[in-house]
C-alpha cells in the first residue's frame, strides 16, 4: 500500500472533535476508530453534505499541523482512514494506517514555535531590531521575526520607516540566517508591536536556545 498526500488536507469538524469511523476489523469494545482525512477541500464538502454534518472544513497545511493534531488524539481514535467513502461496512478509504506508524514513519515535524514562511525586515541601518536588557541588566539587541506578512507591515506602517521583507520559508532557511546573525544579536522579538510606550513584544526567545532546542527535527525514518 502507497502512503501519500499533497497538502492542504482536511478534517472534519464534529461533535466537538472531528470526524471518525468505526474500523469495522475492531474486536475491543467500544471499537476502534479511524479518523477520517480528506484530500480537497470539495470532496470534504461532499463527506459533509452526505453525513448531514455542518459547518467547515478544518485545513492542515504541513506536516506540522497534521503531527500536532495527531499527537492529541486519544482512544479510541486510533488509525487514519484517507478519502473513506463508507458503505454498510466497509470504509473504502484510499489508504489507511495506525496513527503511531504515520507519527513514527511517514511525518517529518519540527519543533519550531511558529509556522512557516516567517520574516524579518531589512533597513538601511541593518535588520529591525529592538535594544533590550539580559538578566544581568547588559543591553541585548533582539532581532524582531514576524510570524505573517500582515503584521510586518503593521509594524513598518506603525514605525514610519522604509525596509524590504525577506521571507524565510523554511526551518532550514531560517537556522542559516540565525547562525549568520548570532554576533549581531542574541534574540528573537515575536510579533513586535509598537505602542504608546515604545517598541515591545511579549514573546522573545535566546537564538542560541531556538537552534539547539526548537528549530530542530523530529523526521520520519
């Protein structure tokens, strides 16, 4: 059986989890449950519109997505079933598979604390920045990543200054320009946002710590 799937992929928002079916080769009671992903959005539709279920469509983007969602299912939601088009008994899935072998062999995750494409803007004087203070009271220059287009604009038209985006569209990508900024500065601002008392973020991170505890891989065998 070929295992594979282009993203987006989705899920199906019911009951206040998501979709499942019984897997008809369960013995155990309650029965096993596989969880049902679609591959396009219009065939997610049509699983609704047949099952009478309203609402939307959950949209998975990257391995990351899919992996952390995984990771909080419980019993008896146990496997994946793709594509399923269920009739009496059998589910008539593209493929389906346990959610520990997708986990283990076929997701690639990393431990990033954002998604991807991030960004950083470049002015004339260098990368923006913001000046603030380590834990033993020595100024720090904390490099400011933007987790969407949108709110680097934002902070552009707050601060009235000029600056060109550059787009870091992966882990790999990003942990390159990190290790290149290391003696520029020590940390990352997330989200910065100007205010009425100045430049502030409510989220920094170390670069040392983001290369040696989260811009680093979880990958599938």
């Amino acid at each position: 059986m070929t295992i594979q799937w282009n993203y987006p992929i989705y899920l199906i928002a019911h009951s206040g989890g998501y979709a499942s079916i019984v897997d008809p080769t369960s013995k155990s009671e309650p029965p096993l449950q596989q969880l049902v992903v679609i591959s396009e959005e219009t065939l997610a539709l049509q699983f609704m519109g047949d099952f009478g279920i309203m609402g939307a469509p959950r949209m998975l983007n990257n391995d990351r997505e899919f992996g952390w969602l995984l990771q909080s299912l419980k019993p008896p939601v146990t496997s994946i079933a793709f594509d399923p088009n269920p009739v009496e008994k059998e589910i008539n899935a593209a493929w389906a598979c346990s959610i520990d072998t997708m986990l283990e062999k076929h997701l690639s995750m990393d431990n990033s604390p954002w998604n991807y494409p991030v960004y950083f803007i470049n002015q004339d004087t260098g990368y923006s920045s913001i000046l603030g203070q380590s834990a033993d009271g020595k100024d720090v220059i904390v490099l400011n990543l933007f987790t969407t287009k949108e709110k680097a604009n934002e902070f552009l038209k707050a601060a009235d200054e000029p600056g060109d985006l550059e787009e870091y569209a992966d882990m790999a990508s990003l942990r390159e320009f990190l290790d290149s900024m290391q003696k520029s500065g020590s940390a990352i601002a997330i989200d910065p946002e100007i205010t009425e008392t100045g430049r502030t973020a409510k989220n920094c991170l170390g670069i040392e710590s983001l290369l040696a505890k989260y811009l680093v891989s979880d990958a599938a065998e």
